[in-house]
C-alpha cells in the first residue's frame, strides 16, 4: 500500500551539505614559490637567431595550467578560512 500525500513526513530530516575541506599543507610561501616556478617555467627560452615567430611548446602550456590549478586552490583555501 502507497502513503497517501497527506502523510505526515515531520520525523523524517534530511542531513545538511557539509562543505570540502580546504587544501592543507602548503603554506603562503610555499604556494608563492611553486606559483612563480611554474609561471617562469611556462615562458620559455627565446631563440634569437630564428625568425619565425614563436611557437608556445606543451611544456609551456602544462605549466601554465599547473599555475592556473594551483591558484584555483589557494583562492579555494582563503575561501574556506573566511
């Protein structure tokens, strides 16, 4: 037999989102330090004798996003201490 929609649902709760953790380990300096060996990673290494223009290599690229994910969680951290 199906509850009727009047039935009464007071007992049942339902539990409440708990927010993720922030990241932990890494401190301000550290993130700071990696941020900045990942953005000179992702320059490069001019070479003056081609004249061609430059093209942006994988490695740059992956460097890149390694110091894009490693903001995304830095600001993640500060939200969570807020």
């Amino acid at each position: 037999m199906r509850d009727s929609p009047s039935t009464n649902l007071g007992s049942v709760s339902t539990p409440r989102p708990h927010p993720l953790p922030g990241p932990k380990g890494l401190d301000t300096d550290e993130l700071r330090v990696t941020f900045d060996d990942l953005l000179a990673d992702s320059v490069g290494v001019a070479v003056p004798a081609v004249d061609e223009p430059e093209a942006v290599g994988d490695d740059q690229v992956a460097a890149l996003d390694g110091a894009h994910e490693l903001l995304a969680r830095a600001l993640a951290s500060l939200d969570t201490q807020h």
